[in-house]
C-alpha cells in the first residue's frame, strides 16, 4: 500500500510539473518582458542623471511612503477606537504620489533598492500589485470612502481614477511583453 502511494505521489508530482512548466516561447516572453523592465529602469535612471537627484527622489518616495502608512494608522486607530465623532479625510490630508506618471518606475525601483537581488520585473510586478491595490477606485473608496469629507468627495475620487489610470498604462507597457 505504501509503494502504492509513492508511485501515485510521484506521478502526480511529475504531471505538475509538466503543467507547470514554461514552454520555449513562454520563456523567451518572460526575457523580454524582463529587458523591456530593465530598459524603463535604465531609462528612469539616464532621467534622474546625478546623485543629488536621484537623493531627492529616493527622499521624496520614502516620505510618499511614509506619510501612506501614516494616514493608513489613523483609520486603523479610528477603527480601533470607535469614535462616535466621524473623521473626514479631505483631499489635501491623501499622500498623493510625488509623479503620478512615472510613479510605476519609481515604486519599482524602489523595490529594487530594498532587495538588490531582484530582478526588474519582479520589482515591477510586486510595484504594480502595491499600487494597484492602493489606487484602485473600488478598493480606494472601500478603504477610505466613508471617511473621505463630503464636499471633497468626487474631487479625490476624480484623482484616483487619473492615478489608477497612469498606473494601469505603465504597465501595460511591460505587461504586453509577459507570457
């Protein structure tokens, strides 16, 4: 019986991994698709040019980051707390993202530095899913909607949308490329 459910294991183990298994041309998608990365990588850094800038950059992001985890706190302590007092989040208290447009690259990259063994499309895979869950307008307005100040409502809901947008088209430029 117990030869039995070896052999069965193993058979199943090796039909997963024909399953599983990328074919030549899915292989040959997933490099391109990691060179296409690492060329807008490369290009985010021809455009960031010198060291002070790309330490601006760096420090811009780090409080992007910052300041999200902060206001993210603040609704958990609201939660927390139960307030019987509602508290309105207004258009100007959201870490809107330093560059919308080259914000994919920018999160990506800091992927990047955080864990240097990497690779560009991990980077901007993991980048991608981060902000896509950050900015998407349903999971937005599901996190914060209630709480965001009426009369600033369709203003921030407006700018999700655009930064949804601007993420969404960074990554159909790499995504086109994936298996």
């Amino acid at each position: 019986m117990e030869a039995e459910m070896e052999e069965i294991k193993r058979r199943l183990t090796e039909m997963d991994t024909i399953d599983n298994a990328y074919s030549s041309r899915q292989l040959e998608a997933e490099e391109i698709a990691e060179r296409a990365a690492a060329a807008m990588a490369d290009a985010l850094d021809a455009q960031i040019g010198d060291d002070d800038k790309a330490y601006v950059l760096l420090h811009l992001w780090s409080e992007y980051e910052s300041s999200w985890l902060t206001l993210e706190k603040r609704i958990a302590e609201t939660l927390t707390n139960r307030c019987d007092e509602t508290m309105f989040i207004h258009a100007h208290d959201i870490p809107w993202p330093p560059d919308e447009e080259s914000m994919l690259a920018q999160m990506a990259a800091m992927e990047q530095w955080n864990d240097t063994k990497t690779t560009a499309l991990a980077a901007y895979k993991r980048a991608f899913r981060k902000a896509s869950l950050r900015w998407h307008p349903d999971k937005f307005a599901a996190k914060f909607g209630k709480y965001l100040d009426p009369k600033d409502a369709d203003q921030v809901q407006e700018r999700v949308r655009g930064v949804s947008q601007a993420i969404n088209d960074a990554w159909s430029e790499i995504n086109r490329y994936q298996p």
